[in-house]
C-alpha cells in the first residue's frame, strides 16, 4: 500500500536496472550532502498556533504570474524515458492536471517540441554549452513553444563525480536519445571508461560563464531567467543585480559539490539578505508536507520536487506522478490546519523553531 513517498521509493527500484537506481538516486563522492539535505529537516521543529478557524485551506499561489494550486514545483530531472517510456510527456501531463509547473531539463529523453503540447505552465532548465549557438538556438526553440521561463543552472562548470555511476559504469540505454540534442553530436554518449556522463560534461558545460550572462540570456530568450544552484547570499544579491527573475536555492540534490551546506539552512540568510520582494524557491530533500511547510515558513515562495517524481513517474506514469503530488498536497494541508494557517501567506517564520 503506498501512503508516502518513502513507499513509492522502496519499489522504484524493482523494475530498472542497478545502474539506473544509481544514477537518479546517486550523490556525489561521499554523499554527505545528499543525506544532510533531508536529515536537516529533523533539525527544525514546528511550533503550532492552536485556535484558528482553519476549516478552508487555500493552498494556491502565484510564479511569475502564474496561477497554481500549490506551492509544488517539478523540478528538472534527465533521461526521465530510463524510468518510463513516456518520461517526461507523462511528467508534463501530470503537472498539467494538478496544475502545477514542469521544468524540462536539457538533457531529456523528449524534446522541447515534444513535451509543449501537454502544458502551457513550463519552464526549461538551460545547461549552457561551449558552443553558444547550441545554447542560442534552445533559447529560440523555448521562446517558440511559448515556456515561461528559463531555468540557467549555475552549479555546473563541470559535473561532480558520482561514484556510484563510475563503478555501475553508468550510461544511458542505446534505445534512447536526447530529444533536445538530435542531429548533434550530444544526442547519443559514446562509450567512455567509468560513467558516460563525465564525457557528456567535458564537452557540454561552460566553466568561463559569470554573472553577467544572466542578461544575454534574458536577451536571447526574451523570458524570465531564474538562477539555479545558488547557496550563498552574496551570490543571491548579485544575481538580482544582473537582472535574474528568481533564484533557486540548490546543492543540485547533492550530485555536484560534496558536504556542500543543505539548501534548507540557506532559505533565511538568502531571504534576508535579497529582501521580502524577491522570487526564491527550494529544493534538496523534500519529502514530506512538513518540509514545504518549513521551506515557506522560512521564506521561499515555492519548493521544487525532484527524485520522488521519478519514483512516481516509474509506479505509474503519468498517474504515478500525479500520485506523488497528491500525496504531499495532501500532507501540506494537514500540515496547514495542524499549524494554524488557512492559506500559505499564514505560514510565518514564528511556525519554526531550530533544535
């Protein structure tokens, strides 16, 4: 029986290979990180307002102007088509019927093209290549099929060693490509010792970029641009400062720097530091209502949800997905009422206290 996100976690396993389970749930090096991302959420506790009328619930809120009915977002994951053949067109579809918004990755299995059609809330997250007009033309492509914005993930000068994938010698499945890449020489991973995807990174990531190519991509995309991977409050002033739309606090699920600080520790300081007007989500290691509570009591608009998609998306597809998002929906409202807060503007920093 599943009733939690942990269930769907313990079978995803069962119908993909070792290496696969490796690559989605893989940390890097030591994975101190990945484990702290979600073991931090024990270290703050919930202090309850009683005596509130909390017999309606509003969980919806507003992105960059647009409306959803809760404060979920699906983040960005690869290859998803390694978990089920649809992949991301069952993401895309799912979000769509719970009304939230999809971020397509770069390195998905389904196109830009492809997925669009499913949903009119979706962002694009942009690895930016070597080669600038690979970048442009995705930037062009995104702009056409009407996303709403550009998701640029920061962290990713070159990409952070995955033991797990170097010893599974992980490499994507040859019935696969990425849709994004097709007639490229990035479509496919050639055959490379340890993981394929330290070859991918060695040709496909820019580790000269710097702040100010928030701006050329604002320009070249003519979309909002958020900013990925940030943990610092510097870091966080200055992306504002060159024309960033929102951030995203990330550690990148713990896949990139590892004992990196968890994202959850960063909501306060970052928040503090950008002021009250500002867009900021979260993700790393949200899995329980609780989580999204404290994520917005600390002072992010809106958490993403990353590998527990993946869980639901290998259960069931399309309506594994939507599984997962109903589950912790569901667990934000008892989350709410337990608190005292009828809709999220309710829930305050005076909900949390730090063990």
């Amino acid at each position: 029986m599943i009733v939690n996100l942990f269930d769907l976690e313990k079978k995803f396993p069962e119908n993909i290979s070792e290496a696969i389970a490796g690559y989605y749930g893989s940390g890097a090096r030591d994975e101190v990180t990945l484990k702290r991302n979600r073991s931090v959420f024990n270290e703050y506790e919930l202090l309850p307002k009683l005596l509130r009328n909390v017999s309606t619930i509003d969980t919806s809120c507003t992105i960059l102007d647009l409306k959803i009915n809760f404060p979920i977002l699906i983040a960005p994951m690869a290859m998803q088509s390694m978990a089920h053949p649809d992949g991301e067109l069952a993401t895309s579809k799912a979000s769509k019927v719970s009304n939230t918004i999809m971020t397509l990755a770069t390195s998905s299995n389904k196109s830009i093209e492809e997925v669009s059609p499913y949903n009119d809330k979706l962002f694009f997250q942009l690895y930016f290549a070597k080669d600038r007009k690979i970048t442009e033309e995705m930037l062009l492509r995104c702009y056409e099929e009407k996303y709403k914005a550009i998701v640029f993930t920061a962290d990713a000068p070159r990409l952070g060693t995955r033991e797990r994938d170097e010893k599974n010698f992980f490499k994507m499945p040859d019935h696969l490509t990425l849709g994004n890449f097709k007639g490229t020489s990035f479509e496919k991973f050639d055959d490379y010792e340890g993981s394929s995807m330290n070859m991918h990174s060695e040709h496909l990531f820019d580790p000269t970029l710097t702040f100010e190519i928030i701006s050329w991509i604002k320009e070249k995309s003519k979309l909002p641009v958020l900013v990925k991977g940030i943990l610092r409050p510097d870091d966080a002033v200055n992306c504002f400062k060159n024309g960033a739309d929102g951030l995203i606090i990330s550690n990148h699920g713990g896949r990139q720097l590892d004992t990196a600080v968890p994202t959850l520790k960063q909501i306060l300081p970052i928040r503090q530091a950008v002021g009250n007007d500002k867009l900021i989500l979260v993700d790393g290691g949200i899995r329980r209502g609780t989580d999204v509570l404290k994520c917005l009591a600390l002072g992010a608009n809106a958490v993403q949800l990353g590998r527990p998609i993946l869980w639901g998306l290998g259960y069931d597809g399309q309506k594994g997905v939507e599984l997962v998002l109903n589950l912790i929906h569901k667990e934000l409202i008892e989350s709410m009422v337990l608190t005292g807060c009828k809709n999220l503007k309710e829930i305050s920093s005076d909900l949390i206290t730090k063990c």
